[in-house]
C-alpha cells in the first residue's frame, strides 16, 4: 500500500468535489487521529503530531494505493484556546466537508479509551447519523487502559451507539487494531 498527501484545505474558497471515496478521521484534540493514520500507513512521519493540542491545522487528504481512495485527516475539535474567527472558519469547512460531500462514504470516530463520552463526540455522532454517513468507533490509546477500563468505556458506547456497535480498540503504540481497522476501511469503501 503506498499513501501520499494530496491535497491540503484550510479554507471553504479551497474546497472542490473530488470524486473518490473518502473516509474521514474525525475525533477530539489530541486523541491521536495523526498518529492513527501514521500507524496504519506505517509512516511515522506522515502526518505531524503532537503532545500540544491543535496540531492539525487543515483538511488532509491523504491518497490510498491500490485503492483509489482517500483517508482524510480533519482537525481535532473541542480545542478552545484558538481565536473565536479562526474556530468559526473551521467550522465553515467542516460542515461544508460533511454535508456536501458525495463521496464520504465513512467517518473513523476516534475516541479516547480512558474517556467516557464526550459531549463533542456525541454531537459528531449526531451529524454523521443525520448525513447517514456509517460510522467505525475506535477507542485509541488503549495502551493506556486495563482491562477494567477498557469495559467501562466499551460499555458507555455501547449505551450511545446501540448494541449493534462494537468500538475497537486501537493502539497507535502497540499497534493493537491496525488489521482489523484496515479491514473495516476496505468494508466501507468496497461497500
Ligand atoms: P490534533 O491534530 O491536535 O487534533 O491531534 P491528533 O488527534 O491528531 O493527535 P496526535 O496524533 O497528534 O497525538 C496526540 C498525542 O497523543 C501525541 O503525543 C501522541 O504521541 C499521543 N498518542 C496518540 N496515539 C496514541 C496511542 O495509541 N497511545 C499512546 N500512548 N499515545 C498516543
Ligand atoms: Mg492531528
């Protein structure tokens, strides 16, 4: 598999159709979404990361070969410690991404492991139920979690998401997950 940064979108006069299927990687500041990607790719310096909240600054499209897909890397949310404008603008390109947006045909929900759910991730979840755009939970960072921990996290999606859904948990450390992720991606985008 060879993945390379296509395109990079700050702002909504630079955002165009593009016609391949996208699968977005979407979650809260600092969660791990680039390290995720990097750990699927196998490219630890594929996307920039961070211990400081707020790394990824744009709209990442990332191409996947064989394939012809993209895996797009957003921004986190639920980082307040940036301007009030510059908040607003990327929400502007975000809403444009998700609901004008042909070709989404999945959002990776990344999700902290040792976190109940948040009221962002659930406000995500939201939206991407109301554009009817399939949704793979990923409970992340699991390297970081006992067993205990783990339960109690699983469970509390389980209450939001229906006991159809069946978070899994990742690690972009351990690499626990990375074959069962690259599965349910392929899933989707053969779908
Ligand atoms: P933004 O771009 O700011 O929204 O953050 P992000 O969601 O892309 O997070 P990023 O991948 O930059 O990772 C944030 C921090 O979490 C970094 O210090 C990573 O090393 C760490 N991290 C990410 N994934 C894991 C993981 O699975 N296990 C552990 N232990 N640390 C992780
Ligand atoms: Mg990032």
């Amino acid at each position: 598999t060879t993945v390379s940064l296509e395109k990079t979108i700050y702002t909504l006069g630079q955002m165009e159709k593009i016609p391949e299927p996208q699968i977005a990687l979407a979650g809260r500041s600092n969660v791990g979404k680039s390290s995720l990607l990097n750990c699927m790719t196998n490219r630890k310096k594929l996307a920039k990361i961070s211990s400081v909240p707020g790394k990824t600054r744009s709209l990442n499209y990332y191409l996947v070969q064989p394939g012809n897909f993209y895996l797009v890397d957003l921004p986190g949310y639920g980082y307040a410690k940036r301007p009030k404008s510059e908040r607003n603008v990327w929400g502007n390109v975000m809403e444009h991404f998700f609901t004008r947006n042909k070709s989404l045909v999945g959002l990776i929900l990344i999700l902290d492991c040792r976190l109940p759910p948040q009221t962002m991730d659930m406000e995500l979840v939201a939206m991407a139920q109301a554009i009817s755009v399939p949704l793979l939970p990923v409970l992340t960072k699991a390297d970081k979690c006992n067993q205990r921990e783990r339960t109690v996290t699983h469970r509390a999606w389980v209450d939001v998401l229906g006991p159809d859904a069946d978070p899994l948990f990742f690690s972009s450390k351990s690499r626990q997950g990375r074959a069962q992720l690259w599965n349910e991606i392929h899933n989707l985008v053969q779908a």
